[in-house]
C-alpha cells in the first residue's frame, strides 16, 4: 500500500494525466490538430494509472473512467473515481433500497431482482421484442436475461461464468433464428434461449477491433438468416450475416449443462467500412428506409446516414456533424428522429 507522502504524489501524477488527456480529446473533439506526439489512448492510459496505482487497482474502474473523459471531456471527474468510488448528494431512494441487487424498480416501488446479476453490475442495453412479448435485457458484466411481460424472468444466462473480463456493449433479437445476440469488446454472442434442458450458447471470436454496439438488420425475405449491424472503437461500422445453419447445436441426451461452441469469425460473411474517427458507440438500423445510421463522438462525422448497400462499398453516405458546444450523443439522437420521421 501506498504511504500517504506518496499517495499524494500518486495523486498528482494521475491529475497531470487526467489534464493531458482531457486537452487531447478536446482538440481532436474541436478538429485541432495535436502536436504532442505521445497521444494518449485507452493502452496507454491504462499502462499509466496502473504505474501510479499499483496493480490493485481495477480494471473495469480504469475503464470507466478513460471512457467518461473521452466521450466528455468537459464531465466533473473526482480522482476517486478510478477506485470506484463516486462522491454525490445522496438520494431518497437510495435509502430504500435493500442489500438484494436490483434490476429495475416498476412504478408501484416494487423490487425485481434476480440472484444470478452481481453487485457492481450495471444494465447496459434494453430491447423489448413486442411480437414475443417479453424484453431483453444485458448486464455489463455478462448476464443475459428475458423476463415476459410479469416482468419476471423466465430465462437467464451468465455468460461471464464461461468469459475473462470483457464487458457487454449491448444485445437485440434474431428474429429469423429466434435467437439472442449480444457483443462483449472481444467477442460475438449467439445464445439460443430456446433449447430444452440447456441453455446452448455461441461465441463468436476473435474480433479485430472491441465492438461498442449491435443492432438487428430486419430483411422479411431472408428467412433462414439474419443480418447484424456492428459498431467499434476504430470507428467501423460492420455488416456481418448469420446464417441458421451455423447454429445447428447437437442435443445430448440427458445432459443439462449448458452448451458453448467457439466459432471462428473469419468463416462469416461480413464487410466493414470506416465511417468515423472516433468509436461508433451507437448503430441503427431503419427498415423503412433499408438505410442505417450510426452514431460517434467524432466532430467531423457525428452521425452518419446511408443506404445498407454502402457498407460494402466507397460510395459516398450523408455525414453530419455536432455544433461547437453540443453533446455529440444528443445531437445524433435528435437526427435519428428527424431521420425516421422522413
């Protein structure tokens, strides 16, 4: 542990750090250019604060906090932060909350928990599939859950039990091969929530970039596959397709485990094509319109929107970009609405 002489240097060697890479997102933010050559990315903050700290500190709380300064640099941060500690005015319902790990609260106060999601998870995608009437929900740490229209869960899968520490960016529904999608930074999940006595699980890996968002391509005429919209840190947006016969899983008599295939990604069919110079934290896809749109802190292409068919292709795609001053993510929601109200 640190004496208090040196925990207070510690301090002021992380604040310095802080500092810079709060000035570089700025620029890059503001389209300046940076002179500083040594730019600070994830890695290298990461390396940093673990010199400063020690190797006790989390990485999960790294993490968080590299991607509250990038996402907003001009955000209050407390150095505390990075041992996952938050300093806030304390809430009434907070107070009212038991020891029992909560999932949501319903209108009526009413607690719905669930014992498979740990404490420190946090819910990280909601996707309500209205034709099924039930709702899937993702846990950043790996519990893939569907709880029907009682709110209670009926199906649930801790895929961090079978995971390292990579985080859930977010989840949607299949609707030709009825299954669950879901991305972590490293890795594609298909979770077949169907199959009887087991809970039959696909990872689909390795990734060349860490995947932030997914989202479901809906096309009525594919029946035997789905498509998959895909954003990550480099700022590629990806179309990969996922065909039914990939997930033919073999039912073994009398086994109740749960079943995990590795499937290769390199054997689907998938193109990329990069779109912004930040992460692309946010795609969507606008069936109406056979287009998609796909969101990034960039200030050059904050929200880009085009036709399906240019993922694959140079030609060009409407780009727009956030006022001086504007929160990026936002501004992209209200073009996403302007978009789909024609």
């Amino acid at each position: 542990a640190l004496e208090v002489p040196e925990f207070k240097n510690a301090l002021k060697q992380f604040q310095e750090l802080v500092e810079k890479t709060v000035t570089q997102k700025t620029k890059k933010i503001l389209g300046l250019s940076i002179e500083d050559e040594d730019e600070i990315d994830y890695d290298k903050f990461y390396t940093t604060t673990k010199t400063i700290f020690g190797p006790e500190i989390k990485d999960y709380n790294i993490k968080t906090f590299f991607r509250k300064i990038s996402s907003n640099p001009h955000a209050r941060t407390e150095w505390c932060e990075i041992f996952g500690c938050f300093i806030g005015e304390s809430h009434t319902i907070s107070s009212q909350l038991k020891e029992e790990n909560m999932i949501f609260l319903v209108s009526e106060k009413q607690q719905v928990t669930h014992a498979v999601v740990k404490r420190q998870d946090a819910i990280k995608s909601i996707v309500k599939v209205p034709h099924l009437d039930f709702t899937i929900i993702c846990s950043q740490k790996g519990v893939l859950t569907i709880f029907n229209n009682q709110r209670k869960s009926f199906f649930s899968y801790p895929f961090y039990f079978h995971q390292d520490t990579a985080w859930v960016n977010g989840c949607d529904f299949l609707p030709q091969l009825k299954c669950v999608v879901a991305v972590t930074e490293r890795t594609i999940i298909v979770w077949d929530y169907k199959s009887k006595g087991s809970q039959n699980c696909f990872i689909i890996k390795p990734m060349e970039n860490a995947l932030l968002s997914v989202c479901t391509v809906t096309m009525p005429d594919h029946l035997a596959k789905d498509n998959i919209l895909m954003g990550d840190d480099k700022g590629y947006v990806h179309l990969l397709t996922l065909t039914r016969d990939r997930f033919a899983l073999k039912q073994c008599k009398g086994k109740k485990e749960s079943q995990l295939q590795v499937l290769d990604s390199k054997t689907f069919n998938s193109v990329k094509r990069k779109l912004h110079d930040d992460w692309a934290v946010k795609v969507k896809y606008f069936s109406e319109l056979n287009c998609f749109g796909s969101c990034s802190s960039d200030s050059i292409r904050s929200f880009v929107f085009g036709d399906i068919k240019r993922l694959g292709d140079n030609l060009p795609v409407k780009e727009f970009s956030v006022p001086r001053g504007v929160n990026a993510f936002t501004y992209c929601a209200k073009a996403q609405v302007i978009v789909t109200g024609g």
